[in-house]
C-alpha cells in the first residue's frame, strides 16, 4: 500500500477540482483545499459520490478563502508539509469570466504557491523529496470527447 501524502488542491470546487479531490481521498489520502464555498466542495463531492463529505471528513481540511487574497505567511503554510500541490484553477467560460477581475487568476496563483513551496524547501534543516506542482486545465474544452467543432483563430 502506498504511504499517505498530503495534497494541497485549488479550484476544488470546479469541474476537474471536485474530481482530483475525490479520487485522492479515495486513494486513502489527506487532501487540504482553499475553496471560496465550504460547502461548495461538499455539495460537489456528494453530487459525483453520494455522501463523500461524509465518508472523507476525516482526511479532507477545508478553508475558505479567495486564494489571491492570501497572504505569503499564509500560502507557506498550507503548503508546508504537503507532498503535492494540484492547481485546479480557472475560469467560466464568458467574456467576464476570462477578462474580469481576477484576469491573472491562474497565472498570480502560480507564481505565488510556486514561491509558497520554494520559501518552505529552503527552511527545512533537512533536505525532503521535493514537493511536486501540478497545473491542471482544459482551457475551456466545452467537448471533451474530440467533437468539438473546429475553432477559428479568433475563439
């Protein structure tokens, strides 16, 4: 059986964010999320397993908070002791989605979590395995089972 590893998840509470969440506390993993709706998330993972916040409160640490509206302290904090941090991040798919405040959602998130991990890794006395990031996205796959009409440049 594999060891357990702590995962950091952002954008739970989206299409993908809902899934990684689950799948890894289905796997008998400790998963810590920052969502704007606790019960966002809960609702989410109920609706694709049937009484999952339930069945994985124990191994599931939820704050709420907009993420860009943490501060640095508060990033190296949750990601100290993580073994992996999944950037789920993204946004809706409409003209303010995509060029509405937060418009650098996903790239400001990066860089700060990115730092978050290296400020941690620097202070350990003991060099650890090094934290893994993920990025995770679909840039607005409406189909993603390749039936997509073809996009012009301009989509």
């Amino acid at each position: 059986m594999a060891a357990i590893t702590t995962t950091l998840v952002v954008g739970a509470t989206g299409a993908t964010g809902k899934h990684v969440v689950l799948q890894l506390l289905q796997r008998k993993q400790h998963v810590k999320a920052v969502v704007r709706s606790k019960q966002r998330l809960l609702d989410s993972l109920d609706e694709v397993a049937p009484n999952a916040s339930t069945e994985f409160s124990s191994s599931l640490e939820i704050q709420e908070a907009s993420l860009l509206d943490l501060s640095d302290d508060d990033l190296m904090e949750l990601t100290r002791q993580c073994d992996a941090t999944v950037s789920c991040l993204g946004h809706n798919i409409s003209i303010q989605g995509m060029f509405g405040h937060p418009r650098r959602l996903v790239t400001d998130a990066t860089k700060r979590l990115y730092n978050a991990i290296e400020a941690n890794q620097s202070k350990e006395a003991e060099p650890k395995k090094a934290t893994k990031f993920i990025l995770m996205g679909t840039v607005a796959v409406p189909n993603p089972n390749g039936e997509d009409d073809k996009r012009t440049f301009g989509e």
